[in-house]
C-alpha cells in the first residue's frame, strides 16, 4: 500500500471509478474530480474551511422546497447555467435561432391557457404591456400551433411562487400561436428583482457585496412539433441593473424597449413590443432534453 | 453589454465578486468557480446532465439529518477530505507527529467518560481487543491528562448512530490519560463496513462498481492542553479491503496488528495492540480548528 499525498490522492479517487460502466458518468465524474481536487490544491483548502463549504452545501440543499431550488440559483450565481446554456446553443442552435436564455428557478408546468391577446394577470395589478409577433421558421415563415409559454413577476418584482399562497397561479400562462404564427400576450410590466436573499445562497451574494438584483425580464419557452424547444427571456433595456445581471442571463440580441403607438399592436395605446422568435428544426444530433427546472420535480418534498 | 461566450461568462462572474471584502473568500470562490467552469467546458456539459446534477446535489443535501452528514460522505468519496487532510498535515504537522486520518461522518460530541482499561463496549457484544500505550509530546516524553477519544463500529460493522435509537451512545468514549500518558481502551474487534449505500452518494459509488467498503478502523481524537489536536485511526491491517478504502482514509503508518501475549497489556489473554500517539505543540502558524464535524451541528434539523 503507497501511501497517498496530494497528488496521487487524486490519481487513486480516479482509479477507483475507473470501471464505471456509463463511459459519460465515467467521463464527467473523473473530470469533476480532478477539477475539485486542482481548487482544493490551488487555495490550500484548510479543515475549517472545508467544513464551511460542507455546512454551506447543506444548507443549500435543505432550503430546497417544491417551490424553491437554491441549488439552480447557487448555479446561477457562480455563472455555471449560463455557461451550459452557452455551450448547448453553441453546439445545437441551428441558424438564427432566437438566442437562449436561462430557464431560472421559476417555471411551473400546467399554467393555464390563455387566448391571443388576454392578459396573463389574471389577480396582479399594475401598468400593462404587450408582446406580440410571430413564432417563425429558419425561413421566416410563421410556426401555427407553436406554443408560447411566458412567466414573469408581477409589478412589485415577486412570482407567484413567492406569494402567500404558491398553489395559486398567476402572471403565467400558455399560448397558442395562430395560422400565421402570431401571438399576442397583455401582462405587467415586469419589476426587476433581487434574487432570493433569504437563503444560504443570498447570503454568500451579500458577503461578495452584490447587488443580487435582476433586471427586469419575461421568462418564454417556446416549443412545436418537430422544432427544438426555446427557452429564452426578454429583457427590459431600460433597467438600472441591465448590464449587471446577478445570474448573467442577459444577451444584446434579447433586450426589448417598449413603445407606445405600434399599429401593428392588438391596443397600440398600450405599451408594446413586436419580438419575433425564431425557432429551429431539431437535429438530427440533438441530445439537449426539456430543461424543465420545475421546482416540484426536482427537490423532495 | 458585451455578450458573454463560454469563456467570457467565467471573468464576469469572477469580476462580480471583485467587491468581497473578505480576501480568502474572495479567493476561494474566484478560484471555486473557475475550476467548475473549467470542468464544465472539458465535459461539455449539456442542460440534461446539468439538471441531473443540481438534482443530485439537491438528494444529497436533503439527505443530511442530525445523524447523517451525507455531504461529507460526498467529499471521502471523491478523495477530497483525504487531499484536505493531507495538505493540514503537510502545513501544520510537526517533527513526528502521528499521522491524520479522516474524521468521518460518525463523530459525536459529549461521548461518556471511561477508566484506564474499562471496556467502551456497554451494550454490543463480540471478539474482544485492547488498545494501549502512551501520548507521547514530540521528544517522546508521556503527556498527561490528555483526553483519548475513540469511537468506532462494532463487531457487527454498524456505529451506534446507525442502531434502531441514534440517542443511545455506544462504542465511543473518552479516556485521560494518566501521569505517566498512558492510556488503555478495551474494545471489541471493529468490522470493516460498507458506507450508507441507501442515500445518493451509496447510488453513485454503485454506479461507479465500486465495493462501497471501508477496512475495519478505530477512530481517535487526541488533545491536550496547548498540544494540536490529533484526528486520526488506526486501521486493522488483516482487512480484506485494506488496500482499496472507498474513503481513502487509509496510511501505512496508521496499520495496526492484533496480537495475544504482549505483556504491557493490561489483559494479554485479550489480542491487544500498544500503540503511542506523537502530538505536536501548538504552532503559531496554525490556523485549523476543531475540525469537530458533529453532524447534529452541521445538519439543520
């Protein structure tokens, strides 16, 4: 028996799930080990900050609820969920797909259904807006049938999950685009928000002195037979914290500025924006499943 | 705003937690993320894989209870706490202090006090051993009053925080040791065991084919006023799984060999094993701390 020093430590926890039977569980497991192992090495790692990260991990884990996931906004945080969602259109958006966005902790399957044009609002208050375009092809031909699903908070910056009553939906709901593709949505303008500060994660951000705010945005997913599903968000350009995003999902090409008297919008009276999104057939070599972070289905209850 | 690409999104987030006041957090969590960035890349890890492991993360957190302390079950796996441990000793160790080994997850504050050769078996029953010798300062001179903590499984493999009532103590306590240093523990011959195999990290090390199993060990905890405390065990060197630790935990040093006959013993009818325990003073540099990782104190309830 050699015995182990902090190199071949690393070698020896390698050795040991060398005969991982899934080659990718294999691939991602060794790479994860020696990538922890180079941070532990490179700070010097002592017990006593070890066991910080063991009682913060913890915690982190045992602030998830079905309606919270501390740990996707631990991620979120540390820029790991942009970076994933960089990589994933990178190597599987085809041509001049809609740019993604992060899904965030906050989707909910099942919202309810709503008709081109009806407000999302159905108890929040607030000035309203709208977001109308087409759902479009890679040739610019509108998508029938596309769904449109949109979340996003409320005027005062809270979802509905952060209500008293999360059983309770609102400002969510799902469309259907027409034979032409086109939808309309009325909603709120959304506020933007600081993330979470309750939890361990909100507390690491206060010791980093962030500002744990993001602009304001409208979660979309958008999806139709055939097509690779969208997840993507717009951005309200006139926020303070525009170039500042705590979770770093914001993109250039998905930041919106509303405006007021477009003929083209269902009440043109109402602040509106026009945003086509453009959706792409799924490849053939497409691995990227539904990134469906539903809080319900991911933390025990 | 620029756009952030895969490489881009890493100096964001490191350049948001520029502000840290605290500079070792700020070095720690620079470096953190860009290792899991790192990995992230090397992998190319896509939203499905990405999910499945905040899900895992989110299991392993909310497997922790006030007996179980799943997270630092995680990091003995992945060779981390042995790599932590390695480098403490390598920074803080003096002359020729015995070495460390890990903690573990079954620690437990306020274990009962024993007399000089008194048996810490109250309640299991099995193959009897005794252990004894001296703490030793660093010329070798006897250390008395020190406090000798032992805990360990018993003749069936399972610690007593595993048993029907984790309330009930069993198979740990503490010794002083007497004017001359010396101590002696009389036990039952622990059996090697399997790690908890029911919770996440028991799922991936199956996963992984790995035989899950630790060689049977004592663990001691030894400290005396102004000395550095001593985490470390002493391992049964006829284990079939001596060689092949899941946790790592294993030094040549630390390998130990029951024999009868030996005459120091308080019983030598009883296999026994003297064993002397180097501690080192205090160093001025040294900065680990109790590395007291109790569960009840580390999991919420």
């Amino acid at each position: 028996m050699a015995d182990l020093n902090e190199h071949t430590v690393t070698d020896a926890a390698v050795a040991q799930m060398a005969n991982t039977p899934d080659p990718r569980l294999r691939e991602i497991m060794e790479s994860l080990t020696r990538h922890l192992h180079a941070f532990a090495r490179e700070v010097k790692l002592t017990p006593t900050e070890w066991l910080a990260g063991i009682d913060f991990l913890t915690r982190v884990g045992q602030a998830c609820t079905p309606y919270r996931q501390e740990f996707i906004l631990l991620s979120d945080t540390l820029g790991l969920s942009r970076l994933v969602n960089v990589m994933d259109d990178r190597e599987n958006r085809v041509g001049e797909a809609t740019e993604t966005s992060l899904l965030g902790p906050f989707y909910r399957e099942n919202s309810p259904r709503f008709e081109y044009g009806q407000s999302i609002a159905t108890r929040a208050k607030g000035p309203e807006m709208i977001m109308f375009g087409k759902v479009v092809d890679e040739a610019g031909n509108g998508v029938p049938n596309a769904i449109v699903e949109v979340w996003q908070t409320d005027a005062e910056g809270a979802y509905d999950l952060q209500a008293n009553d999360p059983e309770v939906m609102d400002m969510r709901g799902q469309y259907r685009t027409d034979a032409e593709g086109r939808y309309a949505i009325r909603t709120l303008i959304p506020l933007g928000y600081s993330i979470p500060m309750d939890g361990p994660v909100g507390e690491l951000v206060r010791k980093q002195q962030r500002h744990g705010f993001r602009p304001a945005h409208i979660h979309m997913l958008i999806g139709a037979e055939g097509y690779r599903e969208l997840v993507t968000a717009l951005y309200l350009g006139n926020d303070p914290n525009i170039d500042s995003d705590t979770v770093f999902g914001v993109s250039e090409s998905l930041v919106v500025n509303l405006a007021t008297g477009l003929n083209e919008s269902p009440d043109p009276s109402v602040p509106s924006v026009r945003y086509d999104f453009q959706i792409a057939k799924r490849a053939a070599h497409d691995k990227s499943g539904r990134v469906g972070a539903d809080p319900s289905k991911i933390a025990a209850e």
